[in-house]
C-alpha cells in the first residue's frame, strides 16, 4: 500500500490537483482574499506533509487523497479565519505555528477590531486656560501703553 500511495502522491502533486483542491475549498468557504500562487503552494506542501505523515501513523486504515483532501479543508478553515476574524487560532500546535509562519510570509491580510471608545479623565497640573488668560492681558498692556 505504501508504494502504491507514494505513486499516487507524486502523480497529484505533479498534476497540480492539490492546488486545484485547494481553490475549491477556498471557494466553497466565500474566501474573497485573492491568495498568490507561491501562498497556495507553500499551502498545499504543508497540507501534503502532514496527510502523508498521518497516512504512515494510520497504517493502512486510510489512503492518502482522503487524508490530503483532509488537510487542504483544514487549510482552508484556517485562511478563511485567518482573513475573516481577527480571532486567534485554535490550538498552539505545530500546524497553526506553520500556517501563521506561512500567513505572515505572504503577508495575508487580517481585520483589525477596533476597541471601543472609553472616555479617560485627563489630570492637569493646572488649567490650561491661564495660559492664554496671562497672553491676552500682557497683549492689552501693551496696546494700551
């Protein structure tokens, strides 16, 4: 089985169907975000290696286009987070290190949330009025003179 997946990796990925995947989920997400080719691919080597490293941990229970089509939705669900939300991504694990790694590369964009607006009290050594009151009367003093 593992000859016959490590086949079918090669031939996917040099077919370009996981790129192809890839924009399909994306699509199907309403990502509105146009990503650059070099983003989708990085991407896509990401979400190939860890479909394959799940593959060799699976021992045969599931193949490697199910477990790569796995992966690229994750992807996606992260891309769609990542531009959507200004949340911040569930799990510190090592795959949303590697995604915020490859986000922060491409430089994809993120909402910002603005905080509400709170009123502060401003202290004051004195009140800034006495500056402009001992302005107008040295003006008078010397008009009148």
């Amino acid at each position: 089985m593992k000859l016959l997946d490590s086949g079918i990796r090669v031939f996917t990925l040099a077919q370009g169907t996981g790129v192809r995947w890839l924009r399909e989920e994306l699509a199907a997400l309403n990502v509105k975000t146009p990503l650059s080719d070099g983003c989708i691919e990085e991407l896509v080597r990401h979400a190939d290696s860890a479909a394959w490293q799940a593959v060799g941990a699976a021992s045969g229970t599931s193949s490697y286009l199910s477990e790569l089509r796995q992966q690229l939705r994750v992807q996606s669900t992260m891309v769609q987070r990542w531009t959507g939300t200004d949340d911040k991504l569930p799990g510190d694990d090592a795959s949303v290190q590697e995604f915020v790694r490859i986000a922060r590369k491409y430089a994809l964009p993120r909402p910002w949330k603005l905080s509400d607006p709170v009123a502060v009290e401003s202290r004051r050594l004195r009140p800034s009025n006495w500056k402009w009151a001992t302005a107008i009367e040295s003006f008078q003093t010397r008009s009148v003179a």
